[in-house]
C-alpha cells in the first residue's frame, strides 16, 4: 500500500543522517506509509528496535509484520511517555522527523486536506478526536480566525478573508471545500490561485492539527530520549516548521536566541552535522513533485 499512501522523501540521505548501527534503538514519529521505517528496519539487525508513532487509523494498514517494530497509535507530542513506558529514556540512537503530510492525505477526497477535491472540511490527521476545518471556520472569532491566516498561512489579507467568513457563515454553515473556494474567489488572482490556496489551506491544517505546538513539544522531548550522541533528522516542507527547527538544533531555543557561557561558548545541546541544509536531488523532484520543498537538518546529542 506504500507506494499509494506516500513516498518517502530523501530516503537514502535521512537513513544516512541516522547512522544507523544494527543493534540500536530507533524512533520514525511519522510512520505514515512505512516506507522510512521498513528501511531502517532493513539496517537493523536482530538486537535493534523500531518504534513508529503516527495517529492516523489509515496509517495501521502498514504496520510491518517484525518483532523489531512497535507501533505507537499516537501523536508524537507524546514521544517522552511512550518512551518512558518502554523503558527507553535516554536510550535511543536516533529519531526521524519527516514533517509533510502525506500523499495518501491530499489525495483522499473524503479528509478534505486538498482544493483540488469536493468534500467535507474535515483536515484532521486524528479523525477520531478533535475540530475539523470547518468547525474552525464556522465556531472561531473574526480576530482567531485573522492570526491563523496571517501567522499559519503568512496571508496579507488575513483580516478581509476572516471577516468575509464571519459574515457568510452567519447566513449559512460552511462545511464543505466547494463552499469555501466560492466564498473566497474574490481573493484568487488566476496567476497566484494555487499559492494562495495553499497557503490558506496549510493555514487551517496547522490550526486543526496543532501542528507547530506538538513539533516543538516533540523537538523538546528528543532531549530526553535520545542517548549522547543519538541523531535527530528532521525534514520541513515551509518556513514555518523549517524556522523552529533550524532555532532548536542550533541554540536549543525556538527563538534562536544564542546563550553563551563565560568564555564565549554557545550553550546548546547538539552538534549540528550538517551546516548547509540537504535538499532533494533533481530527480528525485521530477520523480517525487511533492519533495521540492522538503529541508533536511540532522543533528546529533552532545
């Protein structure tokens, strides 16, 4: 089912980043499709352990049949308490982040994740708990509303679109993609149509999803579960994410504030590996369109 669900990005450069040794302990946090796990599970050997997290029930039907691998049905905010019960504080060697959603999400009509389908505004990657776009959409302030567009979709028109949806949804409920691409074609110049759409709909998922608030409640947490020396590979796909990422790798801090000791010593966790960001080759972005964006920062536990 891999190949449909999703194609894993950066394959080969994200399992090199790990370093991975057959008898180690590994952690993929977006199982998705399999496809990063199964190859980590490829280099393992029969002392290794793998354990894959993804809150997604979709996710389960690539759940590979190996006595190395443990599926976690859960978000990865909550890395540090599943590592905890399985008694793997501080014992493993790498961590993988690979953060875009996908394909199997943008290409199924019913979750509601892409313009380019009818169907309902659901976007939750969890669709057994939580709101959906729509409940955003129609339940959220004009000015809640405006921030997650401004600050999730960096929309200048943040505040007309907020106010236009408040306005139509007391006359109606918007409740499925169609609705929302009529209401807002004011908004959609035909030569920037698909970036703005993007944008807006990257806007809804992130508030939905809790996207930047669980990555950086994970990021925090891998300073607890990843033995000295243990890898982190993370690969963004906007600036958003890319942005907090970068700061913590480098600083230990979001804000990428520098702290330096008394001799003039930056005080941060890691050891960054690679200075200049890995990005995909060209064929791989002619194979895979979806990778162009994708980032990959990898560093290790001091």
């Amino acid at each position: 089912m891999e190949g449909c669900y999703h194609v894993p990005v950066m394959l080969n450069e994200s399992l090199e980043a790990l370093q991975i040794t057959p008898s180690g302990a590994y952690v993929d946090v977006t199982f998705g499709g399999g496809g990063h796990s199964r190859e980590i599970l490829n280099r393992l050997g029969k002392e290794g352990r793998l354990f894959g997290f993804d809150q997604d029930a979709d996710a389960e039907e690539n759940i590979p049949f190996d006595g190395r691998f443990v599926f976690v049905r859960s978000n990865f905010r909550y890395l540090y308490n599943f590592m905890r019960y399985y008694k793997m504080v501080g014992d493993v060697d790498g961590v993988l982040a690979d953060l875009g959603v996908s394909s199997h999400h943008f290409d199924d009509e019913e979750r509601g994740f892409s313009f380019r389908f009818e169907g309902k505004l659901d976007m939750r990657m969890n669709t057994r708990a939580g709101k959906t776009a729509a409940d955003v959409l129609n339940t959220f302030t004009e000015e809640a509303l405006a921030d997650i567009f401004y600050l999730y979709g960096e929309l200048k028109q943040a505040r007309q679109l907020a106010s236009l949806i408040v306005r139509s949804r007391e006359a109606r409920k918007i409740e499925t993609v169609e609705e929302l691409l009529e209401l807002v074609k004011p908004f959609t110049r035909k030569d920037k149509e698909k970036k703005f759409l993007a944008q807006f709909f990257q806007s809804l998922r992130i508030q939905v999803n809790d996207e930047l608030r669980a990555l950086r409640e994970m990021l925090l947490q891998t300073l607890e579960v990843l033995k000295p020396g243990g890898r982190l590979a993370v690969i963004t796909y906007h600036s958003l994410e890319d942005r907090l990422v970068k700061n913590f790798l480098k600083t230990g801090n979001f804000e990428g504030k520098v702290i330096q000791d008394f001799y003039g010593n930056i005080q941060t966790p890691f050891r960054i590996v690679n200075n200049k960001v890995i990005v995909p080759s060209g064929e791989e972005v002619e194979r895979n369109p979806r990778s162009r964006s994708a980032k990959l920062r990898i560093a290790e536990l001091i």
